[in-house]
C-alpha cells in the first residue's frame, strides 16, 4: 500500500508589526547608547552583538551590534537615531 502525504495548507503571512528589524549597526557602546535613547523615547530595543557568548568581547567592536526594534516602531526609531548626534 503506498501512502500519501497529504500537503499542508500554508497559513497566509501576517505582519503584526511584532518583529524585530534592524534600525543601526554600530560599535557596541554605541549601540548601547542608542538602545537608551530609543528606550527614553518610549520605542523597546535590543542590542545584539557577536561576541561569543561574551567569551570574546573583541568581536563586538570588531563586527559591530545590530539594534534591533518592533517592525510597528521602525519609523519612529529611525527619528530617533537621525537626531542621535555622530
């Protein structure tokens, strides 16, 4: 008897504006100091950086930290980070 799979339905995509986006990639004090000001402004943030579980804290100011926002506050992060002065 041969069987078959049955092919699943694929659920439609739907944007709650729930996920993260990058907004910066900059050194790892920077991004942390954006991630503040972001918070101050109201918008969550999180700073992600490749540091080897911080076993190898070079990395991150080798390759940098992304911070990363909700998709919903992206437009208001990005205000933000414009007036974050270089």
């Amino acid at each position: 008897m041969l069987w078959r799979r049955r092919k699943k339905k694929q659920q439609p995509a739907t944007d709650t504006g729930e996920e993260l986006v990058p907004i910066a990639n900059l050194n790892a004090l920077e991004a942390q100091l954006v991630a503040g000001r972001l918070r101050e402004a109201g918008i969550e943030a999180a700073v992600f950086t490749n540091d080897s579980g911080g076993t190898q804290p070079e990395l991150g100011y080798a390759e940098g930290s992304t911070v990363m926002v909700r998709r919903r506050d992206a437009d208001a992060a990005a205000e933000v980070v414009r007036d974050v002065p270089p």
